[in-house]
C-alpha cells in the first residue's frame, strides 16, 4: 500500500516568508509525528498528534512553528516568519496508534532551505 | 535527559561483519529501534527490541541489554547497498515520540 507522502519535497524560501509543509500519513494510521533533520544529526521531535489533537507539542523550538491536523489524517506543518536556521529537512511519521512501542514509518521529507 | 551515542562513522568490507553500538543513559523507555536512512532519503524502520537478548531479522541483529544501558545492531554478509546511516533511537516511558541518536554513517568497501 501507499507510504507516508510529503510535499514539496523541496522548498526555498526568503527569510521572513511564511510555508506550508504537508503530510499525508498511511492510510488508517492515527498518530502522526513531524521531526526536524540537520545534515549530520539524528531527527529531532516536534510534535506528535494522536488523531486530529496535538498530544505533545514540546519539540516545536517556538511559536513560530505550527501545526494542525483537522480530520485526523492529513497533517500541515506551518513556519511563521522563517529564519535561516529553520533550515532543514522535515520529516513526517504515521504509526497504527499510540503507545511508544508501535513502529514509525517515515515520508521522504520536505528539504526547506531558507536563503 | 537521554543522551544516546553512537559513533559517528565505520567502515567495513563487503562480506564482513560489523556491529553498531548505541549506548544511552535514561530512567526508562518502552522499546529501543533501529533505522536505516540512505543519503537523501527517509529513515526506514530495521528493527525494535523491548526485552533484552538478540532480535534476528535475516542479514540483520540487533540487541539489547538494559541494565548496561547498551545495544547493538549487526550487519552480517555486508553488501555495498548497506552502505548509510543506522540510527537508533528509544520511546520513554508515557511518549510516544522516538529520541534519536547522531547517527553511525557506515561505508562498504569491495
């Protein structure tokens, strides 16, 4: 069946504009998590949804950041006011449901570079 | 905090095997993962471990020993595909989110 899919899945941007990243998690899985990827490091969580609601939202870095997921699959992740150290790779997870032990399955990315 | 270290780089030959450690210190988590991620694409799930002991998938083991705060992934009869990054990564207890660590970059030589 059809993986998680992201778009675009590359995005550059003045600093200062607003994006819009989308993710569209495996179909029937409730949960959905958004991580940031810096070339080198590991991803580093963000926020995680467990249906249309945020369940943890401790990653996002600061209120620029946002997230919504209003019918429980689709989910877009939103910038305010970019800098150019928002750049990075995001990547979107979907797993079957909640509870730290269910495998997460990862979309391609958006790559967003902010000149 | 959970800090997880993993080297950064390993190199090996193709038909070999190697081992990936991961050593992390943390209260409590739910399970310990491992993914693959090639250059420019997602990571892709290998394998997860909750009791300790080895899980074997195929050319793939990984390992866990919570009281040493230690696990391991092995790659057996390497080939040039294995070449990419191995990311282990735990849940804590009550979360859902996975915490990663840097990354091991592996490279498969003829």
């Amino acid at each position: 069946g059809a993986g998680v899919s992201q778009t675009p899945s590359n995005k550059v941007t003045e600093k200062g504009k607003y994006v819009e990243l989308r993710c569209d998690p495996i179909s029937g899985h409730t949960a959905l998590y958004w991580y940031r990827q810096s070339l080198g490091q590991g991803p580093e969580f963000l926020i995680y949804f467990q249906g249309t609601g945020a369940a943890d939202d401790s990653g996002l870095p600061n209120d620029r950041f946002f997230a919504v997921r209003p019918e429980g699959s689709v989910s877009t992740l939103k910038i305010q006011r970019t800098e150019r150290g928002d750049s990075a790779v995001y990547l979107c997870a979907s797993s079957s449901r909640a509870g730290g032990t269910d495998t997460q399955y990862f979309g391609p990315g958006t790559r967003l570079t902010v000149l | 905090g959970q800090n997880i270290d993993q080297p950064t780089e390993m190199t090996a030959t193709e038909g070999a095997i190697v081992q990936i450690n991961c050593t992390y210190q943390t209260s409590g988590f739910n399970g310990l993962f491992w993914y693959q991620q090639h250059a420019g694409e997602a990571p892709t799930f290998l394998s997860y471990n909750v009791l300790d002991g080895l899980e074997e998938k195929g050319r793939f083991s990984s390992f866990l020993s919570r009281s040493k705060g230690y696990s391991y992934l092995l790659l057996k009869e390497l080939q040039m595909k294995d070449s990419a990054s191995y990311l282990c990564a735990l849940t804590r207890f009550n979360t859902d989110k996975l915490i990663f660590g840097t990354g091991t970059r592996l490279q498969v030589f003829p």
